[in-house]
C-alpha cells in the first residue's frame, strides 16, 4: 500500500450515481473504487442523503488505506465557488447541494469543482489530453457540458462560468434555453431536448443513432442535422479558442463513436478555418467513467502549482 502522504480521493457526485476513487496522488494509479446511488431528492435529517453518502465512501476508501482523513477533491453539476469549498449555484436539482460547505461537512480537506472541468483534467492526466497545453472538451449526454484548457490552465471564468459550451448560441432567432440563451447547442444536441427535436419519436440518443444506422431515413436527417450544429459550435470555438485538440465525451460520444466522429469530421472540413493547412485534433474521451474522480484528485496538484506561477 502507498504511504498515506500519496493518496487522496476522488468524488464525481452526479445526479444518479457516487463514483469514488482512491488514487495515489503521483501516478494517477487507482488503488480503490466504491460507488453508490445518489438519491437524489432524499434527506436525513437537514442535510441531503448524497452527503452522508459521500462522507460513507470517504470512510470506506480511508479504512481501505488504513489511515485517517485523506484530501478529498470533489466534483458535481454547478458553477463551483472561488473559494472550492461548495458549488455555489445548481438550480432545479440536486436540492441541498447549493451553497453546501463539504471541507466542514467532511471534516477534513476538501476541493470542489464542476465536474465538466474535472472530467477534463482527469483527460489531461491520464486520457486523450496528456501532454496537451490547449483543449476543448465537450460532454454530450443528457445535456451539453464542456470545459477548456488554455495554455495548461483550466479556464473557470470569474464565477465559475467558464465551460460552459452547450450555451453557446448557433441560432440567433432560436428559442431560449433554461439559461436564456436564444438557439443553444444544448437546444439541439441531448437527451434533455431529443423528445421535442423528434416530436416524441425517439427517447434516446442512442435510439435514433441506431435507426440511423438501420437506414432509416427521419432518424438519419435528424442525426445529420445534431452533428451539422455540433460542427458549427466546434468550428466558432476553434476560431475563438485556437485549441490544438477537441474532446467528446459524455455518454452520446461513447455510444455513438463513429457514427458522431466521422460525419463531425467530414462537416468540420467544410467549416474550419485551417491557416497554412493547420487541422486541429478530433478525439474521444478516453479516461472512462472515473475521469471525475482522477479529475478531482489532479486539481490539488493544479491549484498547487498555479499559485506558484
């Protein structure tokens, strides 16, 4: 067993499942995993079951390294205070988790951080990211996520904000999503939207991927017209952000793969700009399902060596 100075867990608290690792902080390498259902919309006394849950697998990974408290890094939905001790806004879901101080909760040291942005840096140290100085990240699940990565530092914005692609607008007459935004990214890629864009046709992603592959001829215009708008979007950030690489993750990029991969590629040499021949990369996310969890172990290394820049 390492010693106990190389060791921290990892918490990528997410609406339906507790994912939590023990990782030695140095290598990355995964000495221990335990996850458990989240519950979501239960409480225990004033606080939420999640909470309990997560000081549970806490406990459990500590007593499977056979130490007392561990730095825990901590990811969920939501915008993340400065400070890294909550996530300071999260509406309509996930009641309790808002404002909800876990270094204090947990009693021991504690990083909070959006877990789009973990998921990238988890990418970085041990995905399709490593090595890389510049990176886009998009998730494409029930809705749309996304984090960067400029010059080696994970952009967060001045609340917390940055990252957040799936609000980019790629229709300026299009209605406005939950965050107000007119003709988002999110409006027109996701789950959360796939109901309305098909008229109740097709409750998953996956679903209307796979009547596309069968050749059925709604589902192919309709999964033609989701990657065309997701070029788009990568096309203008590519303009804005001049990444040497671009992510896809999230559940709709693992089920998909090819089927999203290559017709992306082929609208993105339509779309992007490419001076001297220069064509950014297009990959896979490939840290797998604990890429939150090695994401929030990586930000104590991050933090640290950013303060000292």
């Amino acid at each position: 067993m390492s010693t106990v100075s190389q060791l921290a867990i990892g918490i990528d608290l997410g609406g339906t499942h507790i994912k939590a690792a023990l990782l030695e902080r140095d290598t990355g390498t995964l000495v221990q995993t335990s996850s458990q259902a989240t519950l979501d919309g239960e409480w225990r006394g004033s606080q939420p079951l999640f909470a309990h849950r997560v000081r549970d697998l806490v406990h459990e990974l500590e007593a499977t390294a056979g130490c007392g408290p561990l730095p825990v890094g901590l990811c969920a939905p939501g915008l993340a205070h400065r400070s890294g001790r909550c996530i300071d806004w999260m509406p309509g879901r996930m009641h309790g988790l808002e404002k909800l101080d876990w270094p204090a909760f947990l009693a021991r040291e504690v990083r909070v951080l959006n877990d789009a942005h973990a998921a990238l840096l988890g990418e970085e140290w041990v995905g399709s990211a490593q090595g890389c100085q510049d990176v886009i990240m998009l998730t494409l699940g029930t809705a749309v996520g996304g984090a960067i990565l400029s010059g080696g530092r994970l952009i967060r914005g001045h609340i917390g904000r940055g990252g957040h692609l799936g609000h980019i607008s790629i229709q300026a007459d299009g209605e406005q999503d939950a965050f107000q935004t007119p003709g988002s990214l999110v409006s027109y890629l996701g789950n959360q939207s796939l109901l309305q864009r098909t008229q109740g046709r097709y409750e998953s992603t996956h679903a209307l991927v796979a009547a596309a592959l069968s050749g059925e001829a709604e589902a192919q215009v309709i999964w033609d017209a989701s990657v065309r708008r997701l070029a788009v979007a990568v096309a203008s950030l590519i303009n804005v952000l001049d990444p040497e690489l671009v992510i896809l993750g999230g559940g709709i990029s693992a089920g998909a793969g090819d089927a999203l991969l290559k017709p992306l590629q082929n609208y993105l040499d339509q779309f992007e700009w490419r001076p001297g021949g220069h064509q950014v990369r297009l990959t896979l996310a490939s840290a797998g399902e604990w890429a939150g969890a090695y994401g929030c172990v990586r930000e104590f290394e991050r933090r640290q060596f950013e303060t000292q820049r």
